[in-house]
C-alpha cells in the first residue's frame, strides 16, 4: 500500500469514527439489541418487534442514518 493510499484510508477510518459516534450519540448505542431491546431469538420478543418496536425504534434509527449518509455522499465530507 502507498502512501495516498495510507493517507486515504486515515480519512476514511476517521470520518467513520465521527459517524459512529454520531449514531451512538443519538441512539445510545451502536448494537442493534440495545437500542430495540428485542432479542430475536425468543419468540415473543420477536413477535412484539413486529407490533411495536419496528415504528418506534428501527424506522427512526433507519431514516437518521440513511439521511447521514445520504448528505456525506451529497457533501464528499
């Protein structure tokens, strides 16, 4: 590897950082579990996702994320 190549992916690494961060910041976590507090794995849990989670934590945690990347992309920030 180079050194464009070294200085490219110091970049990168650091604006993932801030991202993270970010993500962390708003949800208070980055692990899917602590901020939809549903364990896939039990049934029941699986089926209350589905009748009440999904609205209240995926959809928002989806859209802040989609929109974050969406304005890097648009701002090559």
């Amino acid at each position: 590897m180079n050194e464009e190549d070294n200085k490219n992916r110091k970049e990168l690494y650091t604006q993932l950082q801030i991202f993270y961060e970010d993500i962390k910041e708003k949800f208070g976590s980055l692990n899917c579990y602590e901020i939809v507090g549903v364990n896939f794995l039990c049934p029941q849990d699986a089926s209350r996702y589905k009748d009440e989670k999904h609205e209240q934590a995926c959809k928002p945690l989806v859209s802040y994320i989609t929109n974050k990347i969406a304005y890097i992309i648009k701002n090559e920030v």
